[in-house]
C-alpha cells in the first residue's frame, strides 16, 4: 500500500483536513478528529511526528479557510496532505450547491493533496469529475442515486473503503472509523494503525457494507405490474415461489415479466427472490437459535450447502459468523 511522505521539514506537522459544508455529520468530524488525535499521541511514544488536524470552510467572499486547528502555533504547509468530505444525517449536496466544494477539491488534488469521502461525501468527490471510470463506495442507501447522478463512476457498494492511492472513498454513516484507520496507516505505519484501533476498540480488518446492509427493493419505478408482483413476494415472505407464479401474478408472459422486472427492479427476479430469502434468514439466524439446515429449509433451500453459497456472496458472510456477529442476546429457541 502506498505511503504519504511525511513534509521534508521537520518542523511541518503531515495536516489532515476536514472539509464542513452546511448539515455535515460533525459527529464524524470530531470522532475521526479524536481518532488521529488518539493515533497522534501514539506515533510521538514511537518517535514520530503527530497528526495535525484541521477543520476547514467556505468563507462568505469565497475561498476556504481553517476554522479549527489542533496545532495552531506550529506552522502550517499551504495544504494538508489528506482532505476528508463527510456524510450527512440530513441531506446529500445538491448539484447546484457543490460546485464551490467541487472545484477546491480539484484544486487541492492539482497540488497533491490526497482527497477522501465518508458516506454522502462521496457526492462531493464525484461532482470534481475525478472518480469518472474509476471504483468509489458511498453508504449502501445512496447507491441507487449516486448511481442515477454520475453514472461513470464504477460504484462498488458492498465495499466498506476503497483506496484508489489519490482517492479514498469510505462507506456507511460509522465507515469513518475504517477510513480513519487507513489514514493513520499510511500515515504513520501499521502499528500505530493497530495501537489506535486496539485503544479505540475498532476491529481494523476487512468489513463490508454487505455485511450489515439490508435488502431495499426498489419501489418507485413506476411500473405498476411489477410493484404488483413485489408486493405479492413480500407478503409471501420466504415461502416457494416459481417464475411462471410471479409472471401470472402480473398478468404478463414470462419473457416479458423476466424484462420487465429487471428493467424495473435492477434485478432478475430469482435475484430478487435470492434476496427476499436472505434477509429471512439474517432474522432467524439473529434471533432464533434453528441450525443453518433448518434455517436454509425454513427460507426455501433444500441443499444447506446451496443456501450457505448463497448467503456468503449477498452478505459476505457464512451463516455461522453472522450469527457469531449480529444474533441477539438472548435469541428465541424453536422448533424446525
């Protein structure tokens, strides 16, 4: 993985910055803030520099300017070598109102800042036009309008962080952990990486959003036949269904339905099906104790070995870890 030179003169502090706009997620700024403070004190009991961190924003005449700074006395390079964008709780950054964060981005890139996102932050990094045909994450629940808003981006949603060298882009509303850990590795090596996440209780290995993401059809096509067909299978929940089954239910032949759904849904309907049945099976493994063959015949599978397929490549998970990893304390035992 490559490493952030850290400034030639010993008396400059590497800076990462974070870039505020109206409604951004301060709690993930002052974490991700605390974290680099945490990983700081860390790297000075090995002999090295700490993090300098800054908070940056737009002025009222234009321009960007710190409006927090962890080391205000030290002096300070013209730009911090790592600027973070993060989410929001409320609202994505409209078209029209990015355009200034956009073009100070590009600028800070011209120089050789590296530029990350957290969350909906990524929609900021996306509208500089520098992530155009390459890998970027965003929180699983933006991926169909990130989609829909640069569409040349190749987004990788199940992915928790993707680190492109100049570019980093970071999942969900809590990836900014996993983001921040990344920068402290390429910032101040792997073991100060692992003595912030140990001190911080943060699991530093691979996570992904699949892991945690919940099946959210999509429902707002407009194709009446088709919302008429996902209703129907949602209130079968898990139970047998066939194509011929869900094509009658729409009125349509099956080649037709097949077309129709897809272009709909962004899914075939065996897809969709696939992943009505998992996210049955997340419930029961969370909050039952049935064993993975009664849960694989409980959502429709005959074959374990099939099911349990299955459930690693939605989830990324076997069944077994997600249960080790989400059940309930105290789940319910049942009967096959």
């Amino acid at each position: 993985m490559p490493r952030l030179k850290l400034p030639d003169a010993p008396q400059t502090l590497v800076e990462v910055g974070m870039m505020l706009y109206p409604d951004c997620q301060m709690g993930m700024v002052h974490g991700i803030t605390d974290l680099f403070h945490i990983a700081g004190r860390f790297a000075v009991d090995h002999g090295r520099q700490p993090i300098r961190v800054s908070h940056w924003r737009m002025q009222e005449g234009g321009g960007f300017a710190r409006c927090f700074d962890s080391h205000p006395d030290e002096p300070a390079a013209n730009s911090p070598s790592v600027i973070v964008t993060p989410g929001s709780l409320h609202r994505l950054l409209e078209a029209e109102e990015v355009a200034p964060y956009a073009r100070w981005l590009v600028d800070r890139h011209a120089q050789g800042t590296v530029l990350a996102s957290n969350c909906g932050g990524s929609f900021a990094l996306a509208a500089t036009g520098l992530l155009s045909g390459r890998p970027a994450t965003t929180h699983w629940f933006f991926a169909e309008e990130f989609k829909a808003r640069f569409p040349d981006v190749r987004l990788e949603a199940d992915r928790m962080v993707i680190d492109e060298g100049d570019i980093i882009t970071a999942g969900g509303l809590m990836a900014w952990t996993d983001l921040g850990l990344r920068i402290v590795e390429r910032l101040l090596g792997p073991s100060v990486m692992m003595e912030t996440a140990r001190f911080l209780l943060i699991d530093p290995s691979g996570r992904e959003q699949k892991n945690y993401a919940s099946f959210a059809p999509k429902l707002t096509h407009g194709d009446e036949p088709v919302l008429k067909v996902q209703h129907w299978l949602q209130a079968k929940g898990a139970g047998p269904v066939v194509l011929a089954d869900m094509a009658a239910e729409a009125g349509m032949e099956e080649r037709t339905f097949q077309r129709r759904f897809k272009a709909a849904t962004g899914m075939t309907p065996v897809e969709y099906v696939q992943h009505i049945r998992v996210g049955k099976a997340r419930e029961l493994l969370e909050f039952t104790k049935r064993t993975v063959d009664q849960i694989a015949w409980a959502v429709g599978y005959e074959d374990a070995a099939a099911f349990r397929k299955l459930f690693h490549r939605i989830t990324g998970l076997s069944p077994q870890e997600y249960r080790q990893r989400f059940s309930a304390p105290h789940p319910v035992a049942e009967a096959a």
